[in-house]
C-alpha cells in the first residue's frame, strides 16, 4: 500500500488527547448557537485564523476560552461522539482521553453534567465502533493544590469512570511537586497517574514526575534529551512517552518538523507514542501526526510499527487485552 493506506490502516491507540481540545469550530459554532452564546468570531473561518500560537500559553488561553460552550450534557455527549467518530475513521482502536474539569466546574457546571455526557460519549463509541476508552481527569497546573484536591473530591462519587489522573496547562513555574499530595491522594484511590512534562518545562519536571509524582507515564517528555541520565533511565524503565509532533510544531516547542525528536527517542530505545494532543487547534488527528514524521523522512515504516506497537504497550490495557491488539 501507499504510506498513506499504510497509515490510515494501522490499529493504533491514542494515549495523549485533551477532549476538550477536539473542540472543532463547526461544533464550537453549533453548540455556541444551540446555548445561546455570543463567540468573538464572525465564522468558522475567523476562528481558525485565529489559531496561531509562539508557545503552549498563547494556546491555553484561547483553548480555554473555546471550551466556554460547553454547557449540558448533550454538549459533552456530542464533543465526545464527534472525537470518536474522527478517531474511528483513524483505524484507533483503543483512546485515553484527558478532560480538564476544573475548567468547566470554575464556570458552574456540575462535575456530574460533565462526567455523564464525556461516558455517553464513551458508551455510543463502543457500541458503534468496538472503540474502547478510559479518561484521565488533570488537574490545572497554573491553580493550586487546594483547588486540585476539591477537583479529586468532586470526582470521588465517579471513581468507578475514571482510569487516572494528570496535570497539564501552563507548566513553567508549576513543576510537578506542587501537586504531590493531591497525587499521592489519587494513587491510594487506585488511580494511575500521568503528567505533562518536558514539554516546555526542563528535564528537572520529568525527573520530578518520575520520583515525586511517580507517574505511569510521561506527556510530551521532549525535553528529557537535554539530560543524558535522564533519558537512559526512561529507556531502562520501559518508560512510555506520549509525543505530540503537530502539537510540538505549532505551539514553537520545535521549529521544524525534521527537527523532532521523535528520530532521537526511538534511537535512545524510548517507548514513545504518536498522539494528537488538541487536534482541533494543532491542525490534525493521529494520522495527520503519523503523516507527519513519516514526510519529514523522520521514520520508516518498521517505526511506524513499532509507534502503533508503544500505544497498545503503554495503555492502561490488561495484558489480555494488549495482546488482543498486538
Ligand atoms: N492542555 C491542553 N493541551 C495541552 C498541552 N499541550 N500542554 C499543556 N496543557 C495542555
Ligand atoms: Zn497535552
């Protein structure tokens, strides 16, 4: 087949996605209209011009802004499906999702609105597809430890929904230790634990990750090449790491695609994955990431291979399952 069918057609997993960042335009406009919500564009068009960013907070802030129209259950129910529907025609066959609910509960909507219409959504996907999903609930890293135990609190009565934690949003100047307690909470709840780290951060976040937060696994994790050490103990740990390549591209975190250090981290032997990260603002979805590198003459075919190999191996699969996909 073409690179192109090889791709479109290999079973992956998606391990790195923020639901609220597959928030596209279209849906933004309809759900806008639906709630009754004046947005500051005129159209689709308007709002995708807008989504230009020279690092991860100038994303942030309109990213955040985005989510405003998530409003109801049916909201979350439908920005879930459309998601999924996306991941499907990717030949995805397994997704952990992150949602960001501080963002919503900040703006008064109930933990359970949000909760119920993203497992709806999780449900419909299933059925339809055979698609299966977890989610992961991160707690803002620019608030403070204080409101991230509330989140956990709020989230206790859905713990039976939920597969973990993670930390994301602004990273400098919040390092991972902020957000010990509240991490070593989750761990004792049974949940697995994740973090963003080295994305702009420096090697110190991951190391961080590793030892205070004792993380399952690593988001973005790019920066961990500065520290010799560093990255052969991610190697020696088997540890996975969830990369972002489009995403890395737009918010500056590389200034060209042959630049990734994608090719460095499967040379190192480190369990990296090819993730999507916020599609709707990053200008595509896992197969556009996979397209990506593979054009840029980064990796082969047999590295294809082993990338959709690392997402099933770094899920939050059983063993049983992850041979199912094997
Ligand atoms: N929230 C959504 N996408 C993010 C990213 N790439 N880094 C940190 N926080 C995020
Ligand atoms: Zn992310």
């Amino acid at each position: 087949p073409s690179l192109d069918a090889f791709i479109a057609g290999l079973p992956k997993a998606e391990l790195h996605l923020h639901i609220e960042g597959s928030l596209e335009p279209e849906l933004m406009f309809a759900l806008a209209q639906r709630n009754r919500i004046a947005l500051p564009f005129k159209s689709v068009e308007e709002v995708r011009a807008a989504y230009e960013f020279s690092n991860l907070q100038d994303f942030l802030d309109i990213y955040y802004q985005g989510a405003d129209v998530l409003r109801t259950e049916q909201d979350f129910h439908d920005l879930a499906k459309a998601y999924f529907d996306r991941a499907h025609a990717d030949s995805v066959r397994h997704a952990e999702i992150f949602f960001d609910p501080q963002t919503h509960t900040d703006r008064g909507i109930p933990m359970s609105v949000v909760m119920d219409g993203l497992t709806s959504g999780m449900k419909a996907a299933e059925a339809e597809y055979g698609l299966t999903s977890k989610l992961i609930l991160c707690f803002l890293r620019h608030l403070d430890e204080d409101a991230a135990f509330a989140t956990l609190k709020a989230a206790e009565p859905f713990l039976d929904r939920l597969t973990g934690v993670g930390l994301d949003s602004s990273e400098v100047g919040h390092p991972p230790s902020k957000f010990t307690r509240v991490f070593d909470a989750a761990g004792a709840l049974g949940l697995k634990k994740v973090a963003h780290a080295g994305e702009e951060g420096p090697p110190e976040y991951v190391h961080e990750a590793l030892d205070i937060l004792k993380v399952d696994r690593i988001d973005h994790g790019n920066r961990s090449l500065e520290d010799a050490h560093l990255t052969s103990r991610l190697a020696r740990l088997g540890m996975t790491l969830t990369v972002c390549p489009l995403s890395n591209l737009k918010l500056c975190v590389v200034t060209d695609m042959a630049q990734h250090p994608i090719r460095t981290m499967l040379n190192k032997g480190l369990r990296a994955t090819l993730n999507s990260d916020d599609p709707a603002y990053f200008g595509g979805y896992v197969n556009d990431n996979y397209r990506a590198v593979a054009a840029s003459g980064l990796v082969d075919r047999d590295d294809l291979i082993t990338l959709a190999r690392n997402s099933f191996l770094g899920s939050f699969l059983g063993d049983a399952e992850v041979f199912r996909h094997l």
